[in-house]
C-alpha cells in the first residue's frame, strides 16, 4: 500500500509541474510577444539583425547593412497589415450582414450585443 502512495505523489508532482510549466511559458510567451509588439520599428529591425549577427557571425558593416535593408521593409508590412485587416473587416461585415438576413428583430439586437461584447473584449497590438 505504500509504494502505491508514493506512487500517487509523484504523479500529482508530476502532473502539478507540467501544469505550472505550461502557465509559465505561456506567460513568458505572451509577455514577449507584447514587448515585441509595443516595439518600435527600429528596436525590431536592430532585434532581428543582432539575431542575424550571431547565427551567421556577420561583421559590424554587414549588420547595419541587414538593419537598414530590414528597417526598408516596414512600411511594406505596415501596408500589409493594414490591407488585411481592411480585407478581414470587409468580409466580416458581409458575413454579419448575411447571417442577420436570417434572424428576427429580437435576435438581431441580441447578434449586435454579442458583437458589441466581442470587439470591446479584443485588446489589438499596437502598430507602429
């Protein structure tokens, strides 16, 4: 009976450090991803080409040529960014407008809450 106990300890142990983990990273992930985010375009292109720099061991002269070449590209995918999300409100306003063709007054109230609640509810990254 006691190896059993022992048994069951450790795999709550376990189980209880995979959970913890799990949390863990995704914090870390998350706040990462928010630091990143809330970067400017510089701080991001000197990032990535420092990230260049090691991995290909590139000289002072080549990474502040990859910084340059890479802070050239941002407003191309400021551009983007801004196409696709008129492109996804676009078809989002034509599927809402589609799916209350087919509700009753009341339920379209009801439809329009819920979209209410979902967009106050999104927090978007700032964009630089």
């Amino acid at each position: 009976m006691r190896t059993w106990n022992w048994l069951l300890i450790i795999l709550a142990a376990f189980l209880l450090g995979g959970a913890v983990g799990y949390q863990f990273n995704n914090a870390l992930v998350a706040r990462r991803a928010r630091l990143f985010a809330a970067s400017t375009p510089a701080e991001r292109a000197a990032h990535m080409a420092g990230r260049m720099a090691k991995r290909l061991d590139l000289t002072p002269e080549q990474r502040e040529a990859v910084t340059a070449v890479i802070l050239s590209y941002d407003a191309r995918f400021a551009q983007n960014r801004e196409e696709r999300n008129a492109a996804r409100d676009a078809i989002s306003a034509d599927l809402n407008r589609d799916l209350e063709a087919l509700l009753t007054p009341e339920q379209i109230v009801l439809h329009e809450k819920i979209i209410a609640e979902l967009r106050a509810a999104k927090r978007p990254l700032p964009r630089h």
